[in-house]
C-alpha cells in the first residue's frame, strides 16, 4: 500500500516554476524565430512577433515566483517543527 505522501510529492510552487519554464521556452523559441530574419537578410516578421519575444521575461517572473512561494512554504514547515 502506497503511503499519501509519496503520491502527492509536488511542493508548493512547484507548478508555477514549472509553468515559468514552459513560457520561457515559448519565449526563446518567438526571440529565435524574431531574429532569424535579420541574420538571413529576409523580411521581418511583424511586430506581434517581438510581444511574443517578451514572453521570456514573463516566464522568469513567474518562476521566480515559484521559487518565492517555495521557500516561504519551506520556512513555515520549519518554523512549524520548532514548536
């Protein structure tokens, strides 16, 4: 029989980090696509495109944030054992 802790093992912000991660890949991949044309000498795509390349920068935000929520999760356990 499985203990509930095994199957339940995501930390708090876990899911945000994850999340950041996945945007911020998004966003590297519209800033390689952005920037290609200037390297190739074709047109360049329009303007939305560089929107999309602010996506890294809102993807490491949203990890950050993960990681915060994380560590406040982290001293609330540890200050709940001191007692």
């Amino acid at each position: 029989m499985r203990d509930k802790t095994q199957t339940n093992s995501a930390e708090p912000g876990d899911r945000l980090i994850r999340a950041g991660a996945v945007v911020f890949f998004v966003g590297a991949v519209a800033t390689l696509v952005t920037v290609a044309p200037f390297l190739l000498g074709t047109t360049p795509f329009p303007t939305y495109m560089f929107g999309l390349s602010m996506l890294m920068g809102v993807g490491f935000l949203i990890a950050g944030a993960g990681v915060l929520r994380s560590v406040a999760a982290g001293r609330r356990q540890a200050r709940a054992a001191e007692r």
